[in-house]
C-alpha cells in the first residue's frame, strides 16, 4: 500500500499565505535607489618648493643705463640697489641683474679666476658647479652653476639650499650679469629660459 505524506494544516496554511502576500505587491513601486558612487577626489599637487607656475605671465622689464630689456614674471617685487643691480623676487626664487663696463667678453677661465673667488666669499655655503658657453638670441654667454644658503628664515631660523645660475653677456662694451636662483629641486629650467631667452639690446 503507497503512503502519501500530508502536511500538517499550519504549515500549508502558513506556505498559502506567503505565496499570498508575495503576489500582492504593487506593480508600480519604486525601485530601491541604486547605490551612488562619490567621485574621486583630485590629487594633491605636490610640486616641489620654489616651482615656478607654468601659467606664470611675464612682463618687460627695460634697463636703461643697461640697454637691454628683459622679460620677468609678472608681481614679483623689484628692489633697486645703490650699485644699480635690480632685484625681481618672489617668495623663493630671484632674479638680479647686474651691468658693468668691460673690455671683452667673459669666458671660462676669466669667470673662474675672478668670478668664483668673489661669490665664494659672498654666498654662505658656496659650492662651484660647472662653466660653459651657452647661446641665446642676445649672443653667447658664459654660464656658471653654484649652490648656496638662501637667506635665513626669520621665524624657523633656517635658510634654503638654493641653486643659482649666472650668465654672463657682453654687448657694446658692457657686461650684463643675470643671476637666477630657487631652491635646490625646483623645476624652473621653463622659467629660466623664458628670461634669459627674452633679453634683448637696446
């Protein structure tokens, strides 16, 4: 004889009324809200002290007794010397020129024999890099890279390790000197010959 297994009365009635209230939803309810994914935020910029913006405007800077006009950022602040070098300065970095009769050009050798001697009594910390000859669209220059201490901090009390780079022109008789400096790991190499690339005579 085949038996047939029956469930008991509350089991089929509790099954029953699942099904019941499973069918009985609403065709047109809402869907759940999809889960919204927050966008990623930007990277930090983390651009070494002393980078010049490459969106950096420039200006023209005319140098009268010099002759020559040069292009320099724009809002930096100037500062004029009684020895009539001129000083562009912004935060970390500086520009200086500095214009002086001469018989002939610079070259190598007469740069380090007389011009290292002087900046290494001038620039604490001073360290000679490399002389050459460079050629930009105002002639040939002679080029000298030194490291030194920027000036001193006068709330931490310490001075930034700058490098610097020199140029030296001759024109007409006289010699201009720019100097370029930032600190140590900077990427200005755009900026700096933006300005040396911009000198020009009178």
């Amino acid at each position: 004889m085949r038996l047939t297994h029956v469930l008991p009365v509350p089991v089929v009635a509790l099954a029953l009324a699942g099904s019941a209230l499973a069918g009985c939803g609403s065709p047109h309810a809402p869907a759940p809200p999809a889960a919204v994914t927050a966008p990623a935020p930007a990277p930090a910029e983390s651009n070494p002290a002393g980078d010049i913006p490459d969106n950096q405007a420039y200006v023209t800077y005319r140098a009268d007794p010099g002759g020559f006009t040069l292009k320099v950022p724009e809002g930096w602040s100037r500062t004029d010397a009684a020895n009539g070098d001129v000083t562009f300065t912004d935060k970390l970095n500086r520009i200086t020129t500095h214009t002086a009769a001469a018989t002939a050009p610079a070259t190598a050798q007469s740069v380090n024999a007389s011009v290292v001697p002087v900046l290494r009594g001038q620039v604490p910390g001073f360290t000679a890099g490399k002389v050459t000859t460079v050629t930009r669209p105002a002639g040939t220059a002679v080029l000298l890279t030194y490291q030194g201490d920027g000036p001193v901090d006068p709330v931490t009390g310490k001075a930034v390790r700058d490098s610097f780079e020199r140029y030296a022109f001759f024109h007409s008789g006289r010699e201009t000197a720019l100097t370029l400096s930032g600190p140590v790991g900077a990427d200005n190499v755009d900026p700096w010959r933006t300005v040396t690339d911009s000198l020009r005579w009178q």
